[in-house]
C-alpha cells in the first residue's frame, strides 16, 4: 500500500478543515493551528463575518436533531460567553475545536471520572457536562487535566485567564522551575510557571514516568499557600 500524505488533494482538505476552523473558533490561543493556516495559506475570512456571539446558555439548549437554516451572509461561528464557574479553571468553548481531548483525558486515559463528554450534533455539538450544569454541581473532581491536554485555550486557568484579560500575561517573561509536589509520597513531578515572583500556572512534564503529564487537584491547583504573604 501506498499513502500519500501531502499530495495537492490532501493539501486541499486539510486546507478546507482550516478554513471551517477558522471561521466557526476563536484561534486565538492556538499558535499551532495559526501557524497551520500560514502553511496550507487557508482563508477563513472567504466566508464572511462572523455571527454575533451566542446568549448565555444558548448553544447548551440546542437539541440534537433540532437544526436551524444557517446565515447565508456571514461565517457561523461557536462564539459564546466564557464559563466562569469556580475559582480554579474556565472554559471558552468559543476556542474548541472538538479534538476530544478533554473528554479522554476526563476518561480512559487518565481521570475515569467522566465528568464531561460531546453533546448534541452536527455544528450543535459541544463539551458539556451532564445536563450542562455547572461544574462544582457535576462530577468533575479539579484534576485540571483537561487543561493540559486542551491545545487551543478552551480549557485554562483562571489565573491566566485574568492575566490576558488585563494584558498582563507574558510568557517570554515567565520562568519554569521543575519540582516534586509536596502533598504525598507519589512524587509527581511538576513544572511551576512563573511570572514577576507569582505562581501563575501549574504543569506536568509529558515524559515523566511519574505522571505522564497528569496531575490531581492538589497538585495542579494548590499552589496558593506559596503565595500567602502578610
């Protein structure tokens, strides 16, 4: 067998795929499907403007089945709110690109607690929790790792988000110091990003035999007593 994987036909799909990406999601906080669109030199604005935001709750009361006529003069996006529901990590579904990351890391691959999962279908379909409720009412536990396989910002701390809210957030001027986390004998190993002498985000290195890149939530979200000063 013979596979070709970068023949004019596959440059044209996978150039197309970016198109419809780029019209319907905020890239914003995704280099690498930016730096994909420079290389395939996709055009998303072909498809028009795109259409006004999402009310809150909006796209999480779409029934699957249910589809409306879509605007024939603008660029049908998943443009929405951001869910601020608790004190450790957002979502900004209006940055997914529905790879089902989250959702595995969420299962099999790491958490079993499968808290979240796809919903609905076709452009209806979306990451939600059961019945869309809010998290601390769902069964997510706060192992964050969804947010670290999440490769377009979907998923991200709130101390980053608010830090790119007030323009402060700047990654050329964060260190990253490798430690073990302190809370029990497992010995996970995790990266400490941080910026003017503040923790602003916890990792776990990919390659540690240790984590494979995972965490729970003591690891990834209790880093706040370092940073208790009178």
């Amino acid at each position: 067998m013979e596979v070709q994987t970068d023949s004019e036909r596959v440059r044209h799909s996978r150039k197309m795929v970016l198109e419809f990406l780029g019209s319907s999601v905020d890239l914003s906080t995704a280099p690498d499907a930016v730096g994909y669109i420079e290389r395939y030199a996709a055009q998303p604005a072909r498809y028009g403007p795109p259409t006004e935001p999402a009310a809150p709750g909006e796209r999480d009361a779409h029934e699957a089945g249910h589809h409306h006529a879509p605007p024939i003069d603008a660029a049908q996006t998943v443009a929405q709110p951001v869910k601020v529901d608790n004190d450790l990590y957002v979502r900004d579904y209006a940055k997914c690109i529905l790879c089902y990351k989250c959702v595995e890391a969420c299962g099999e691959d790491a958490q079993n607690t499968f808290a979240i999962a796809v919903a609905g279908r076709g452009f209806d379909a979306r990451i939600s929790t059961e019945s869309a409720v809010p998290l601390p009412d769902s069964a997510c536990v706060y192992c964050g790792n969804c947010i670290g396989v999440c490769p377009t910002g979907a998923l991200m701390f709130k101390s980053e988000h608010d830090m790119r809210a007030a323009g402060t957030w700047d990654e050329s001027a964060q260190a990253v110091t490798e430690t073990i986390c302190p809370y029990c004998g497992v010995g996970c190993a995790l990266e400490l990003h941080v910026q003017d002498n503040e923790i602003v985000k916890v990792t776990s290195p990919m390659d540690s035999s240790v984590t494979d890149g995972h965490l729970c939530v003591k690891g990834r979200f209790g880093f706040q007593f370092v940073q208790n000063r009178s």
